[in-house]
C-alpha cells in the first residue's frame, strides 16, 4: 500500500482531515483563532489556474474577486478630507472581499440628484468600466433608488452604495443568532424602498379578456404583482425579525439586571471600527476574542470579568465599531446593543494613533453615541480616551493628539505598553461604594467576609479573638447585611 505523505504545517492548526490519522495539535486555539482561520478559509486566491470551459460566466464571477470602481462626490471639507473618504471606502471594498481598480472624484455642492455625478462623469466612468473590465460600481454615499436605476443604466454593471457596502460586511462577519437577526432586519429596511422589476416578467395581474393569455374564466382581477408580493413578504419577514430581537433584548437585559443588582460596574470600550478595541479587551484581560487586521471584524458584543488592583470587580465589554456616515439601518437594528455602551459607568474610547485623522474619527463616534442616546434623558457615561497602536504611531502624531485629546493615555495593545497604567485609570474611574462600614464579624460568618471582598472595597482588616474586624467601603444592600455586626462608634 503506498505511504501517504503530508506537507509539514509549520505550526499552523490541523484540520479535522489531517487530525483523522495524524498526530493532533498540541496548543488548544481559542474561539477568536479558529473564527479567523474559518474566515481565511473561505477567501479564494485570484490569479489561480482553472479549468472554465464548461462554467458559466456566473459560476467564473464565484471564483474571483469583484472587480470595481469607486466614485466619490466631494461637496465639503478638503481634498484630503475627500480622498481620505474615498481611501476607506477603498478598505471597505476590499474587506467585502473585492479587487479595487480605479477611483475618481467629482467636485460638486451637492450630488446630482439623478446621476450622483454629472452627465460628464457618467460618461468618463462608464469609460472607466468598459477599460479595466470591472464589474461593479461602489458610490461613496447613499444612493436613492432612481440613483441606482440611472447610473446602472449608463454604465451598465452593478452599482451599490456605501450603505449596501457596509451591510454586506456585516452580514459577511455576523456570527452569533442576535448578530445575524440583527443585520437581516437593516438589509431589509434598506431593500423595500429599492425594490424593482425588470419588464412584464414580475407582473402577476391577471385581468384581461379570455383570450388575452392572462389566464382566462375564475383569474381575471386586480391580482398581485411581484413587488406587491415582495413587499407583503418583507413586511412579514421584517415583523418577525422585530419579535425575534425583542426577545433577545430581554435575555441581555436579564443579565444585566444582575449585574446591576449586585452593583458591578460596568465598562463598555467604544471606537472607531479597527482601531483596536478587541485587542485592548484581551490585553486587559486574556479574553481571546478574535482579532483581525479588517474592518468590522468584531459585530458581537463580548463581556468578561475583571478587577482593579485593589480587588474591585467590574465587567468590561468590547462593542460595534463605528465608521462614518454609519447606516442609520444598522444604528436602529444595532440600537440595543449599542444602549449597552450608553448604559454603562465608563466609555473607554479607543482612538487610532497610527491613522492619518483621528479626530475625525473621534467626531464620528461621538455622532454615532448622540445618535443612539438621542431620545434619552440620561447624560453619556463618562469618558476615557485611549490612544492605541501607539508602537505605530511618530512622536510628533502622538504629542499633537495628546495636545488635542487632552486627559488622554496612549498605549500599544501589541506590545502592552501603557497597558498597567491604562488599567490603574479605569479603575480611578469606577464608581465606588459609597456606605463606609466598621463591622466585627464572627469566623462563623466567612461568607460576609468573602462578599465584603468581592462586592466591596476593603480599607482595613484585623483578625481578633472574636472574628474578622472590617473597615470596608460597600453598596447600601451589603451594608444592610452587615448591619447587626457594627462596630459601636464607627462611621456607618
């Protein structure tokens, strides 16, 4: 029988065809590890030799990277503001998984409200098309639907927007049931106004004389057409989508309505997408939540426990990323999720150093937070900024943001520098307890001991004959059940 023989891994994880009959992989991975490996193995190689002499042009479309054209309208700001636009429209193309090729820009006060660009432009960019063979047209902007149909026509490929773009990435990275319900429900809010057809293949009218061929005796009537039907289907689809979420919001809700009843508090860490929030939370604290070079790589929330040097417990939650002109689709589908972030006691606000314009980045979440806190009576949580990827980042960038963001800490999740002191200022800003206590309880009573611990802050403690002597800082609950071991004469 002839000896198989296998490529060496270097030190890559075994799939489960070569753990079947080799030696299995000595490091367990973690969630965020195999997630990232599961993306990468879907990614298909451009430029690899196949075989397409009896594959259809769609099936030839499936084996290789879209190939498209950014088009931009510069109405405000500078150049650089507009080209900086068209350069993360640019990441977030080629993050949907396409091959950019060419990017222009018009400059103009406000979009041409049939074409987005001017009659010139269309015609230079459907030149564009037919020369580097593209096959789609990506619109730094949100197109309405006559948009859409004009320039479709006129260049006569695909043509999307930024806000299709985005809702393609999410629903591309969306792992967990609530992630997925929650992008579906922003596709479809953004499909109904855009839905269309093509001619009198999608009319279902019957109507008509017997002979006309619309069907004949028991079919004639008003009838329904194809977007009547998809609408009807969508509105149904779109309500049930609503129920489902509700009913996850109350699961989050449940929980952290323990929380809330055993007073931890809670730090929720905010940024701009790919600014380095999931790493920051597993430098913090050994999360091991998936990290990627990519924006968007993290859509589910993820919460771990943690705790200040002096004992303090609290929970710190990594979020959505925001990006400018966020899909208001995905503000209101995400809202829940992102009420989290504005209900908790710290905002960690992670900001790119190594970016060209981090302030605009700033200014773009802080529009996205006024957005969801809109209707709320209750103040923003306060604020910590934190400058990552600090290693990455000049001297000069760094000072000048530190000038900017004044009260700002830089650190490097990579490196973990910055990291203790970053830690030591959360915990500066946790809320506190606020009922100091003096209680002498017996050694019968361990458990208050240990609660006063792990839910308090512990100013003094004396082991004496008679039990545990404390000097505590505690929420109003714990203090009432210490209540009966008070020490005659102290501050409670």
């Amino acid at each position: 029988m002839e000896q198989r023989h296998r490529p060496p891994t270097y030190g890559r994880p075994l799939t489960n065809i070569e753990a079947v009959d080799g030696p299995a992989y000595e490091d367990d991975p973690s969630t965020g590890e195999l997630e990232l490996e599961d993306r990468a193995s879907l990614r298909r190689v451009a430029g690899l030799s196949t075989e397409l002499d009896d594959v259809t042009e769609v099936e030839y479309r499936q084996l290789r990277l879209e190939r498209v054209v950014l088009v931009g309208v510069w109405t405000e700001g500078t150049a650089a503001q507009s080209e900086a636009s068209l350069a993360e429209l640019a990441r977030l193309a080629e993050t949907a998984g396409s091959e950019v090729l060419e990017g222009i820009v018009q400059r103009r006060t406000r979009p041409d409200p049939a074409t987005y660009i001017g009659s010139g432009k269309v015609r230079e960019l459907a030149g564009i098309v037919r020369s580097t063979g593209a096959d789609t047209v990506i619109c730094d902007g949100e197109l309405s639907p006559g948009q859409l149909r004009q320039l479709e026509s006129k260049v006569k490929v695909k043509v999307i927007d930024r806000t299709a773009l985005i809702l393609d990435i999410f629903a591309q990275h969306a792992s967990s049931r609530e992630g997925k319900a929650q992008v579906e429900l922003a596709q479809l809010q953004y499909l109904i106004p855009r839905l269309r057809g093509w001619g009198e293949s999608l009319s279902r009218q019957a109507g008509g004389r017997a002979g006309g061929g619309n069907g004949g005796v028991g079919l004639r009537g008003p009838g329904e057409t194809k977007l009547e039907t998809d609408r009807r289907r969508i509105g149904k689809r779109l309500a049930k989508l609503r129920r489902e979420i509700a009913s996850m919001d109350t699961i989050r809700e449940t929980k952290r309505g323990r929380r809330v009843a055993n007073e931890v508090p809670s730090v929720a860490i905010v940024g701009y997408t790919n600014a380095g929030k999931s790493s920051l939370l597993n430098a913090i604290t050994g999360a091991g939540v998936l990290v990627e070079d990519a924006l968007f790589a993290t859509l589910d929330p993820t919460t771990r426990r943690s705790s200040t040097s002096d004992g303090r417990v609290f929970t710190l939650t990594d979020t959505v990323g925001f990006v400018r002109h966020l899909p208001h689709q995905l503000v209101n589908a995400f809202r829940s999720t992102l009420e989290e972030a504005a209900d908790a006691d710290l905002l960690v606000h992670v900001v790119d150093g190594a970016d060209q314009a981090p302030e605009e980045q700033v200014n773009a979440v802080h529009e996205v937070l006024a957005e969801i806190t809109g209707k709320r009576t209750e103040p923003l949580p306060p604020e910590l900024l934190v400058i990552n990827k600090s290693d990455a980042a000049d001297e000069i960038a760094l000072a000048r943001l530190r000038h900017v963001l004044p009260g700002s800490i830089a650190v490097s999740a990579r490196t973990g520098e910055g990291v203790p002191a970053l830690a030591e200022a959360i915990a500066v800003r946790l809320p506190r307890p606020e009922v100091v206590v003096e209680v002498l309880i017996p050694y019968t009573r361990g458990e208050l001991v240990s609660r006063t611990h792990a839910d308090g802050e512990v100013l003094a403690e004396d082991h004496v004959e008679d039990g545990t002597r404390l000097r505590a800082r505690v929420h109003p609950d714990l203090a009432a059940a210490l209540s009966e071991f008070v020490v005659h004469g102290s501050p409670a």
